[in-house]
C-alpha cells in the first residue's frame, strides 16, 4: 500500500463506501491503485484515497472540482464495478 500524502493546498471530501462488501474496495481500486488513478484524472482532482479504517473514499481537489459532485460520480462508478467484481 502506497504512503499517504494527501494534497495541503486542496479541499477535501469524502464518500461513505461502507455498504460495499468486505474486500471489494481492495478489488475496486485496482492493480497498483490503476482505478484510482483513473478516477482522479477523470474527476480532475488533485488526490483519491481509500481510508479502510474508516470505510471512505477521501476526494481531494480544487474547489471547482468539488463543486462537480465528485461523490456521487465515485458511487456511480463503483456500483457499475460491483456488476463486473462480484
């Protein structure tokens, strides 16, 4: 697992993913977190971070992006992933 480093100079959200089941988010973000890194160039944000302890997609960027609903386009995504994961 890579080290965290979230961005200082961005705004921060988060996605409550705790209704996924247990393993699935490991299998969602993929082979060396490519999903994720998908997702951040895709939502134009600045950082995307699964915290498992507290079960939540953290969704750093500029304000502008946040203003996008970034959110919401995350659990669109992993649901389609649930279809083809489990």
């Amino acid at each position: 697992m890579p080290e965290y480093y979230p961005p200082v100079d961005a705004h921060y959200t988060q996605v409550d993913v705790s209704h996924f089941p247990a393993g699935f988010m490991w299998k969602a973000i993929g082979r060396e977190g490519r999903n994720f890194y998908q997702l951040t160039d895709w939502l134009r944000l600045k950082y995307v971070w699964y915290d498992d302890k507290r079960n939540v997609v953290e969704l750093w960027g500029s304000e502008r992006a946040l203003q996008n609903e970034p959110g919401k386009k995350v659990l669109q995504v992993l649901n389609m992933y649930t279809e083809i994961l489990i």
